[in-house]
C-alpha cells in the first residue's frame, strides 16, 4: 500500500514538474519581444518580421490579457536581455551572433501569421 502511495506522489510530481517546464504565457511574450529586438539590433526587421510579431503578439495577449504595466516589464527586460546579449560579443563578435541567433529569430518572426 505505501509503495502506491509513494509512486502516486512520484507521478504526480512529474506531472506538476512537467506543466512547470513548459513556457508559460509571459515567457512567450518576453521570448517573443526579445527575438524582435535581437532582429532590430542586427537590422533584420523587414515587413514579414514585423508582421509575424505583431500576429504572434496579438494572439498570445488575445489569449491571455496583460496590462500594459506587465507589457512594458516584459518589453523592458526583453530589451535589457537583448542589449547585455550584444554587448557580451565585444567588438565585432555581435557579427556572427547577427547571422546566427538573429537570422534565426527574424526567420522565426517573418514565419508567424500575420
């Protein structure tokens, strides 16, 4: 009876775990915003990137309200991340991060729906 128990709260727990693991609205916004950013550091926002941002954006907030005080948190932190991201590449390392991490995130955007 106890082992039942015990595997019970096991597979429980991994199940609580597993929720916690996926991202959460907020964090798709912040992931989101950033990739925008990280695409307009690099010169990368065409009209297709800016488009499937501003689709994505719209459905995840459609889906799940923010206030404009926790938009502008997750803009500012997106930002922030963003920023402290280029200036880790020293000078002329943010090259190679353009056409890596960036071409993937402006790639990403320029995918979504408008």
């Amino acid at each position: 009876m106890r082992r039942a128990a015990v595997a019970g709260a096991v597979c429980a727990l991994a199940a609580v775990a597993n929720v916690a693991a996926l991202p959460t609205d907020r964090e798709e916004i912040r992931r989101l915003l950033y990739d925008f950013e990280v695409a307009g550091y690099c010169g990368l926002v065409t009209d297709a990137v800016g488009e499937g941002f501003r689709g994505k954006l719209t459905a995840l907030v459609k889906r799940d309200p923010v206030s404009r005080a926790e938009m502008d948190a997750l803009r500012g932190r997106a930002w922030q991340d963003a920023h402290a991201e280029w200036q880790n590449r020293g000078l002329g390392g943010f090259r190679a991060w353009c056409r890596g991490d960036a071409r993937r995130a402006a790639d990403r955007l320029a995918a979504e729906p408008p």
